[in-house]
C-alpha cells in the first residue's frame, strides 16, 4: 500500500482526537498495528537504557511495517529518527527527578543512551506504556479508514 494512503488515515485519526504522543505512544502503535496493518507490523520501543535498566520505559513505541517504522504524526521515519526519541534533556527536572528516585543520576550521556527494543506481544508494550483508551484509539482510526 501506498504510504500517502497511511500517512492520510493517521491525519483525519489526529483531527479527530487520536493521541500517540506524551504517553500514548505505545497503545496508539497496538492500534496502528490492528487497524492500518492487521497485527502485522512488529512494535518497537526505543528507551532510554538508564532507566530501563531500573525497570522504567521511557521513549516511544512506534510499528516497524515493511521496513518503515510509523507513529501517530503519520509521517515514515528510519530507526535513527525513532531512536531519538528515546534520548532524554538531562536538564529536565522530571526526569532528574526520576533517576534520582530510582537511584543513579541523569547525567548527558545517560541521557542520550537509547536501547531499541522489540516487543514479544502487546501485553509487553502496555505493561510499560498503559496510558489511553485503545478501544476509543481503534474506533478513530477505523473512523478515519473509512473516509480514506
């Protein structure tokens, strides 16, 4: 398929109130993956390896589908482009914060170490990445299929 015909559908989801980004990254990948390429795209996360290696995921998810990786801004991106949203501003409080809870410090180059992971199934994507309404992400992108 066309990817003018994807980047299309995930433009009418986004005028309609699909979400994949500020923690939503991961459901809206399960649903890009269900709805634009029937479950066969393969989720991929890229986090950030400081915090993963203290059993907290911060990145994003994105579907890797044939060779191209796709996220709810509907444009197609390479690994690097999605690797770097895996990299952290070690400046930000929260995530200074963060580290500092779990025990290490955020330091540039910390910040900036992305691990490209490969998610097993869904289960594993939203045991990490919980936040929004799947059900209602499906129904905006079903919605917006069909005026495609």
């Amino acid at each position: 398929m066309d990817p003018r015909y994807y980047a299309t559908v995930l433009a009418h989801a986004r005028e309609h109130g699909f979400r994949g980004f500020g923690g939503y990254c991961g459901k809206a990948a399960i649903a890009i993956n269900r709805v634009l390429f029937d479950s066969k795209g393969k989720l991929v996360g890229a986090l950030n390896k400081a915090f993963l290696v203290h059993g907290r995921a911060i990145g994003h998810v994105a579907v890797r589908y044939q060779g191209a990786f796709w996220d709810s801004d509907g444009k197609r991106k390479t690994i690097d482009e999605v690797e770097s949203w895996g990299m952290l501003d070690a400046s930000d409080s929260d995530y200074i914060e963060g580290a500092e809870a779990l025990g290490f410090a955020l330091d540039d180059t910390a910040a900036d170490d992305v691990e490209i992971v490969m998610f097993d199934n869904e289960a594993e994507v939203m045991q990490h990445f919980d936040d929004g309404d799947l059900a209602h992400m499906e129904r905006v992108l079903q919605a917006a299929k069909a005026r495609v």
